[in-house]
C-alpha cells in the first residue's frame, strides 16, 4: 500500500489466488495490501523448527510484514520495529477449508509471532454467507438467522437468496462492501486466549 504509517496499514492474508484477485481489486490501495497465499501453510505444530523457515509461504509473510527473525540462540525472538501493518488480517471462505487455514495461520502466529497477538494486531475477517434479493433492495448475511429475518423482511415474492462458497465468488465491490470497508466489515480480534483455544 501507498501509506508507510503502519498504523494506518492493513495486510489481508487471502487463501488462494481468485480470493486475491477480487480482493486486490477491491481494495484501497492507499491503506489495504494483498498477500495471496497458496494452498494450506505448514503446520508449525508438528513440524520440525527448520522445515518452518524453509516453507516459502511462510518467508513471504515474515517479509510482507517486515519482521525479523530472531538469533541464532533464540529463533522465535522478533524483532517487530520495522513492523509495516497495524492490522493484519487473516481473509478466508467462510467453510471447513478455511476454517483450517484460519487455524493454521493462528497456529503460526501464535508459535512464532505471538508479540503480534499481544500487540492486538491479529485478526480474522468474517464475511457474508448469503445475499438476498428483491428487486433493487440487497441484504448481505452472516448466518442463517440474519437471511431468513432478511427473506421476512423483504418479502418471500421475488426473493432470491445466493449463498457464497467462497471469498472468489464475490466481485471486487461485493468484497469491499461486506469484508474490507472498515465502515461495514465484522472482524474478530485474535487474543492469546482465543488462539490457546
């Protein structure tokens, strides 16, 4: 992104490359960056230490974020000056599939970056599970409560209601409107407590 205030500076950690796509579409690019991970990362709980830093995904968000690794003594020592982004934050389908790449990436975060979590700067983006229709009037939904109240809401004639796989079945403008706008956008802030659990 073009603004180097990390404060202002959101990374998106998306699965895969039609998610990025729409999502570097969508975004502003002033404060919001892209980094597209390919397939599933290294579970860093049962690898071995040097398989982790051998992992290419896993060196792309270390240098995507600016970190550095700690020392040869203390590998897991970070050093978070150079920090980029204030926010950074984890952006996948809402199905099994991303729910363990949410996982996987906590898992990382909180075995080799836990300052980061501690710093609040960890978080996961939810976004919509339905769209209902009716005409011109639109109502984006997170679960199946939110899209039967929007289905009585607009009427059950004329109705249609899209469920979305995933995150690449959303345009661009559909992507910034539900999951990156800040003005409208639900996301979860990662705390120790929750990535222990």
């Amino acid at each position: 992104c073009s603004d180097k205030d990390p404060a202002k500076c959101e990374l998106f950690l998306v699965e895969g490359d039609s998610a990025g796509g729409s999502a570097k579409q969508g975004r502003k690019n002033k404060f919001q960056a892209i980094l597209p991970l390919r397939g599933k990362i290294l579970n860093v709980e049962k690898a071995m230490e040097h398989r982790v830093f051998d992992s290419e995904e896993i060196m792309n968000i270390y240098s995507a974020l600016g970190v550095k690794i700690g020392t040869e003594e203390d590998s897991k020592a970070l050093d978070i000056s150079k920090l980029r982004y204030g926010k950074i934050i984890i952006m996948t389908d809402a199905d099994v599939d991303g729910s363990h790449i949410d996982t996987l990436i906590m898992t990382f975060f909180f075995r080799y970056m836990q300052e980061l979590i501690k710093g609040g700067h960890l978080y996961i983006a939810r976004a919509p599970l339905f769209l209902v229709k009716r005409g011109k009037q639109k109502r984006y939904c997170w679960n199946e409560t939110e899209r039967d109240l929007a289905i009585e809401e607009l009427g059950t004639k004329g109705v249609s209601t899209q469920r979305y796989k995933g995150l690449g079945e959303m345009n661009a403008e559909q992507l910034w409107e539900t999951t990156m706008n800040p003005e409208n956008r639900i996301l979860e802030q990662v705390t120790i407590e929750s990535g222990a659990e």
